[in-house]
C-alpha cells in the first residue's frame, strides 16, 4: 500500500502518519508539506524530528526518507507547484492519496485572501489532476465544518445546504468538494471528503483555542472569550479522528458519481466557557476572562451529525473532553519543560 500524504507536518497529518504505521505492516507513506510560517516552524520540525527526520537534512523538492522507518520519506513541496506535484504521480504511482495539507485558519483569511486560493484551490486543483493522470484508489481530503457558515440548523448534517459561507476559508473547502464532484463525475476520480469539527490533542496547532487557552492560563494573562463564551463548538480529540481517516481509507465510495462527504466529530458540542473550565481543572490554576462579542468570520455553534459515517466505517468517538484536555496539558508542558 502506497500512500501520498500531504500536510505530515501538520497537526493531524503528524498523528495519522503513526497511526497508519501502526494499523498496517505493508505501507510505504510520502509525505509531504511546505512547512511554512503560518504558526512556529519548530513545531512542525518537532513533529517531523518525532518521525525520523531531520529538519536539516530537508530541502525544497527532495525527498528524504525517515531514520525511524525506511517506508516513510518527505518532501518539502508546495501543493500549488504545478510540475512537481505532477512528477510525484508520475514516479510514485500511489494507491491512496490523503490531502490534509492547506492553508488553515479563520481569522487569517480576512487579512491573506491570496494564500487560501494558491494553497487550497490551486493545491488542490493538483492533486485531482495528478489522481486523474495516474488513477488512484482512493483519495481522501481535508473539508471543514466552516462549510455550514452561518447554517441555523443543528447538528449540522452532510444532507444540509452549503451556501451561506462566513469566511473565504469556509469557501475554498466548499470549491473542493465542488471540485471534487466535478472529477468524480468527469473522470471517475473517487473520493471523499470529510468536514473535520475543531479537532484538539498532543502536538496541536498553536493557533487553536485548547493551545491559546493553556499558554494564557498558565501564564495568568486573560483569556478572549468571543460570543461572551457561549459559543459550542463540537470539540473532536485527535486520535478519534485518526482512527477514523484509516477506517475510511479503504471504504471506497461506490455512488455515481464515486465521490461523498462525512462529517468527522464528537458529536457532542460544549460551550466555551466549559471547555475553560476544564483546562482550569487540568492546568490546576483559574482563567482570567475577557467576555467579547463575535469575531468576523466566526459561527456561533458546530455540531456533528456523524450517522453516515459511523454507518460506512462504524466510526464512534470515545474520547472525554476532560481526558483528552488533560493528554495535551500533559503534552504541553513536557513539549516545553514546565514540569
């Protein structure tokens, strides 16, 4: 089994490349990532340091394998370098294609429209046409829960419309899927799509509420709370997600056109202000408050309706919100030597 996985750098991809390793003993994985500076680049090398690599042994467009695993290798690339993600289909022949690599963030995308097109619309654009070039069994890809936008309905359901986006984020994952349809109906590309809900865990992107939270708390500088904290959002620990990537890997869509979209989550949503107070419990020190109305950009609510993928791969998170709160309290201060 041949595995593209673009985004290994990243907070999820770094979890699901051990997770694969894992589950299967005949894999090969390519990784691959731009590593670039959107939050600390020596996270990102933490991770890859953590798979047997090391960070000065990387270059632009050379591929390099692990100290750790012979099967696993990396190549620092852009996604929206048209000519090298060609010639990686080309040489590599994969079986499967997971795509978690893209330009992240709500908030970011007010101020840097352009790095949302280049990486998430034109990178993206590339990977389908390397799957419909050099066909694939399977190419799983990184949506979001940002395609609801300002949807009212919950929880929010695969069968929902799209069409109220509240950020150009949320609109370049709702163009994938749109994308993704377009080659499963044109060329027969099959592919799915899952609408990842606030994931959170070990390792985590520094941009993210639990991370922000935790350093502020812990530092006693007040923490934002926008919607006055009453917000919920469907919280999803890491290693549920994971697990549901590789259950899905092999699941591989048979509709006409071949192409679906899951909601990944908890299913169970929680009010900001809970989630607070369970990093105040695990970090063992009181959060100063600052109440805020809403954020451009933000909803007030996520919430997954996970039925169609717990049907396809019996997918059922099981992670506590105040187990997995503490596995990354636990994390950070190990990661950055508070204990």
């Amino acid at each position: 089994m041949k595995i593209l996985l673009t985004g290994m750098a990243g907070f999820i991809g770094f979890h699901l490349t051990n997770k694969l390793l894992n589950q299967y003993t005949d894999i090969k994985i390519l990784g691959l990532d731009n590593i670039n500076d959107y939050y600390d680049i020596n996270l990102k090398h933490a991770r890859l340091t953590q798979l047997g690599f090391k960070p000065q042994d990387i270059d632009w467009n050379e591929i390099v394998s692990s100290s750790a695993n012979p099967n696993v290798r990396f190549v620092q690339m852009n996604l929206q370098d048209t000519e090298g993600v060609a010639e990686l289909f080309a040489s590599e022949n994969f079986d499967y294609v997971i795509n978690l690599a893209a330009q992240a963030g709500v908030r970011y995308s007010l101020t840097n429209p352009q790095s949302y097109i280049d990486s998430n619309v034109t990178g993206f654009l590339n990977i389908l046409e390397g799957c419909r070039n050099h066909p694939v069994k399977h190419l799983i890809y990184a949506s979001s829960s940002s395609v609801y936008g300002l949807n009212t309905k919950i929880p929010f359901s695969e069968r929902d419309r799209v069409d109220s986006p509240a950020s150009l984020y949320a609109a370049t994952k709702k163009m994938n899927e749109a994308m993704a349809h377009t080659y499963a109906h044109l060329f027969g590309v099959k592919s799915s799509g899952l609408r990842f809900f606030t994931v959170y865990g070990e390792w985590g992107r520094p941009d993210m509420a639990l991370f922000i939270f935790t350093e502020k708390i812990s530092a006693g500088k007040p923490v934002q709370l926008f919607n006055y904290g009453k917000m919920q959002r469907d919280f999803t620990y890491v290693d549920d997600i994971v697990t549901g990537i590789t259950d899905l890997l092999e699941k591989v869509p048979d509709a006409t056109p071949p192409c679906t979209v899951f909601n990944i989550g908890n299913n169970s949503p929680v009010e900001l202000n809970a989630y607070v107070d369970a990093i105040e419990e695990a970090v063992g020190k009181k959060a100063v408050r600052e109440f805020l109305p809403m954020q451009p950009g933000d909803v007030p609510a996520t919430y997954a309706d996970v039925d169609h993928l717990m049907n396809v791969t019996n997918f059922k998170p099981s992670t506590d919100i105040c187990v997995g709160i503490k596995k990354f309290i636990a994390w950070y201060k190990e990661y950055y030597s508070l204990v």
